[in-house]
C-alpha cells in the first residue's frame, strides 16, 4: 500500500493558522498534513480497502514548533513507522464538534470521528473503531450560576 504525504496548503495557498484563545490571551499556531492512502487487499481478511484521504491538524505554541512536529509525522508516516486512522467516540472529541454527516445521503450519523495517529502494525486493528474521549465536553447549562 502506497501512502503520500504532505503539507496541506488549502485553496487560498494557505499552510498555517492561528488563533488566540479569548479566555487567556495564548495564541494556538496550526498546520496540517494531508495523507492519501491507496486502497489495497487485506491478506489475512480478503477484504479490499478503499483509497483514504486524511487531514491532520498538528497544534502548538509557536510556528516553528507546529512545523517541526509536522515535519517529524511526515517523515514517520512516510517511513511507515505510524499510520493514520479514523476513530469514532458516541461523545464530541472537542467543544464544537458536529457530528458525522453521510456524505452520500447528507443524513447526520450519530457519532464523532477524528483522525489520529497510531503505530502502524496496529492501523488495521484500530481503524474505524469507537473509542473513549479522553475527555468529555461540559453542559455548560447544567453548571450552577
């Protein structure tokens, strides 16, 4: 299976991003690698997988650092060292988040999904598999005043 990646510049030509957080003032640099996987038969299966596109967002402190980490996944994507995969959660995996749409009938999915990175000889096993958030999002309206 043939894995590319790179970094992800979107249509303006834009490859960072910034923002900063409004509670503390800390501003949040972010870049993304776009990975595309060819599909390929599952031997030990006999199921054949489709061609995959991923984003991955890397944030950090500094540009320089979020450049850095991307770097470093590039290279161990690359190598084969860790692969993408997409999980699943029944909760949001950030404050925001929207659920799955099916994009072949527009249909909300009632689930959240992220890509993450894991080491490659457990891509197959974790891929496309609920996990539990580490953290969950408050119900802000069920705080007390």
């Amino acid at each position: 299976m043939k894995t590319n990646v790179k970094l992800f510049v979107d249509k303006n030509g834009v490859s960072s991003w910034e923002k900063t957080n409004a509670s503390n003032g800390e501003t949040i640099h972010s870049v993304a690698i776009s990975i595309e996987k060819e599909g390929d038969l599952d031997l030990e299966t006999g199921f054949a997988r489709a061609d995959e596109k991923f984003n991955y967002f890397i944030k950090a402190n500094s540009l320089e650092r979020a450049k850095s980490l991307a770097e470093q996944y590039i290279k161990a994507i690359a190598s084969g060292i860790v692969a993408p995969i997409r999980v699943f959660s029944d909760v949001p995996f950030y404050a925001g988040q929207t659920k799955d749409i099916n994009p072949s009938t527009g249909v909300e999915l009632d689930r959240y999904s992220k890509v993450a990175l894991c080491p490659a000889n457990d891509a197959v096993a974790r891929h496309r598999q609920f996990i539990v958030a580490k953290t969950t999002v408050a119900n802000t309206e069920s705080l007390p005043a």
